[in-house]
C-alpha cells in the first residue's frame, strides 16, 4: 500500500481541533464555488450560443446565395438572379443540402384598422423550409403558397400584429412607394413569435409571386437563394463549394458573414472569451485557498514530520502526504460543488426561473445547455491542476530539520 495515501488517510479522518480544520472547510467551500460557478457559466455560455444561433440560422438559412455585388446602373436596386444553368438543382443534390429556396426582400408598407407600419416584405415560395416557423407559430396556420396563382396570405409577427391591431384572418393593404403607388390585399394567415424581436419587428412574409409582379421580374428571376443544411458546422468551406459549383457566377455568403447578422455571432464569440476569464479566475482562487491550507497544515504537522524524517521517509514521501489529503479534500468539494451546480441548472431548466429582455438577449429565459463532455473536462481539468500545484508549497518540508522538528510544539 502506498505509504503516503495511507498516512493521509490517518490524518484526515482523524477529529481534532486546529487552525487549519476552519482553513479546510473554507478550502472545501472555494472549491465547491469554483466547480458550480464554471458549470454554470459553460452551460449558460452554450446555451446562449446554441439558441440564438438556431433562431437566426431558422430565420434566415446557414447560407444565402445572391449577387450582392452587382447593381442595377448605379442604382438601389439589386440585379435579380435567374437561374439559366441549372445550378439550383445541382446545389439540390449536394448530400449535405437539406433544402434551397428562393427569396425576394422588399420594403413597404401595411396599412390596417387606421393604423400603418414600415415592415419588410420577405417573398417566399413552396419550396421554403417552414420548419422553425411551424415550431414558433402561436396562433392560425402557415400561409400556402402551393396554387398555380398566387397567395394573398401573409405570416406576420406578433410584435407586428399587435402595432397593427391585427389577428388571425383580418385583411390587410399592402402599399408599395413607387411610381406609381401599388397596393395589394392581404389576409393574416399566421401569426408567430420567434423572439428575435429585431427580425419579428420588421419582416413579414408573402408569396414570392406577388412580389415579382410587382417589381415585374419574371417567374424565374429572385433575388437569391436560401441553402439549408443537414448540420451547422464547416459553414465557410460549404459556401466554397457552393460557389464552385455556381462557377462563382453567384455569392455564396453564410449566415455567420452576413452583415446584417454577423455582429450576433460575434457577441456570442465575445461571451467565450469571458467564459475563459471566469475558468481561469476561478482555477487560480481555488489554487491559492488549497496552497494556503497545505502551509498551515505543515506548520501544524511540523512534529510529525520530523518523526517521520527520522525514521527515515523521504522528502517527496512525505510532500505527497499531503497532497494525497488535499486531493481528497479536493474531491470532497467538487462533489459539493457538483450538486450545486448541475442541481440549479437543473432547477432552472424545468422550473425556467431566471428570466430575461428579449429585446436586448433574444431570448426571453436563461438557457441551459447539458454539455457532460465539458462538465467532465472542467472536474478532470481541476483536479489534476490543483493536485500538482500542491507539490509547489510542500517543498518547504525540505527545508524543515527533523530535530528541531522533533523538538517543535
């Protein structure tokens, strides 16, 4: 039996009043905040990540293709795309491509029950994926865009609906500000909530036909294409290859790249980087309590190692006494901090106590993210770290004289 392990034993199970018992409960305690705090900050941190990003991923496709650089004569107006080489059907077939679709973006206006708005006119057809809307629709149905002529429904938001003054079924006018002013009728077919409330304040959604006929744009021609993928990773090399297969005739650009969404995703970066801060803190005060407690306790058990010295133990022998009952300590407080941590996360993610403003966070509760792969890495990670940093203020004892250690009381 390991001589070491086995003294350790000795001297932690044993009862007895010192300095250092009140040192090793506080010890205990900081580790136990240290495991709870970075639980909870990579569960919250991924959720965060996790959510948000789906919700714009749903709202808009990880990768949308259209020819963002080229313009009409100067003007504002965007060249539309016509898909003259087939190249829609080739994307189709790529095994990573789950579905494409068309779009067109136009502003305009909606008037209804004497009230009006500026929103964003998304033009859809029956190939969209509906998939995340259907998940976050609150009241009536999808509008259907599958008739040979075109739909007058349209999907609009509950923020919207609500400034509208406008519910399932109501009837609507669309305006368009071009020479001449156009108008259209609508019917409200669905109302949704994505909690996105930047996107929800502005974008509705219509038939693509309608909009075509309005910009006259023939039936083939968009304004791009929305690719929707089996997975969520690599999004930069597939919209290279994406590109290839358009014979960069068309821009490729994913979602993370996008001007008008790249600034989410690069808070969602920044809120790693502080996660990172946070481990590395948390780490560095549990180090310093457990170094401050093996100090106290050597002093304490400054006799005892004289006795031992004598007898004829080593130095390193008797550093990992010590480092064997910090490790122990160490491990009684991770299981503390353990319960604490994944037992509030787990309170949180069925009880959904912890609240937020979706108008600043886009999300309307904290999330949970279970990641057990980083969970074991962060207990792993800080055991062995803080065991083998206890070796550094054990290197006293070799400076430590077994007679006048004997003689010491």
């Amino acid at each position: 039996m390991n001589l070491s392990l086995f003294i350790a034993k000795k001297i932690s199970f044993r009862q007895q009043r010192s300095i250092s018992t009140l040192m090793i409960r506080l010890a205990i305690l900081s580790i136990a905040v240290a495991i709870a705090v970075m639980e909870v900050s990579l569960s919250l941190v991924q959720g965060f990540e996790s959510a948000i990003r789906e919700k714009v991923i749903g709202f808009v496709s990880h990768i949308q293709i259209g020819n963002y650089g080229f313009l009409v004569d100067g003007s504002n107006e965007i060249e539309p795309l016509t898909d003259s080489t087939g190249t829609v059907n080739r994307i189709k077939k790529e095994s990573y491509v789950q579905s494409i679709s068309p779009y067109i973006l136009k502003w305009a206006m909606i008037e209804a029950k004497e009230e009006m708005e500026v929103l964003m006119l998304k033009g859809i057809d029956k190939d969209y994926n509906f998939d995340f809307f259907r998940r976050n629709l609150i009241s009536g149905k999808l509008p259907s865009f599958k008739d040979s002529t075109e739909s007058l429904e349209i999907l609009i938001s509950q923020k919207q609906a609500s400034l509208l003054k406008l519910k399932e079924g109501d009837k609507a006018t669309i305006l368009f500000i071009q020479d001449p002013i156009k108008r259209r009728p609508v019917r409200v077919s669905g109302i949704y909530n994505t909690g996105l409330e930047e996107f929800d304040r502005t974008t509705v959604f219509c038939d693509l036909r309608l909009l075509q006929k309005v910009m006259k744009w023939k039936e083939n021609e968009v304004m791009g294409y929305e690719v929707n993928l089996k997975s969520s990773t690599q999004l930069e090399s597939k919209s290279d290859s994406i590109n290839n297969l358009s014979q960069n005739l068309w821009e490729a650009i994913p979602v993370t790249q996008i001007p008008a969404y790249s600034p989410i995703f690069d808070w969602l970066k920044i809120q790693h980087q502080n996660v990172w801060v946070i481990l590395i803190l948390m780490i560095l005060v549990a180090v310093i309590n457990m170094s401050s407690v093996v100090l106290i306790m050597i002093i304490e058990r400054t006799h005892m190692i004289g006795v031992l010295n004598a007898l004829g133990m080593n130095a390193i022998r008797l550093q990992g006494v010590f480092v064997w009952k910090m490790g122990m300590l160490m491990l009684s407080g991770m299981v503390l901090g353990n319960l604490v941590g994944l037992g509030g996360l787990a309170l949180h993610y069925h009880f959904l106590f912890l609240h937020l403003d979706p108008e600043n966070y886009f999300l309307d509760t904290v999330p949970v993210a279970w990641v057990w792969d980083k969970f074991l890495i962060i207990n792993v990670s800080a055991l062995i770290i803080c065991t083998l940093t206890m070796y550094i203020p054990t290197l006293i004892i070799n400076r430590i004289s077994p007679v006048k250690a004997i003689q010491f009381r």
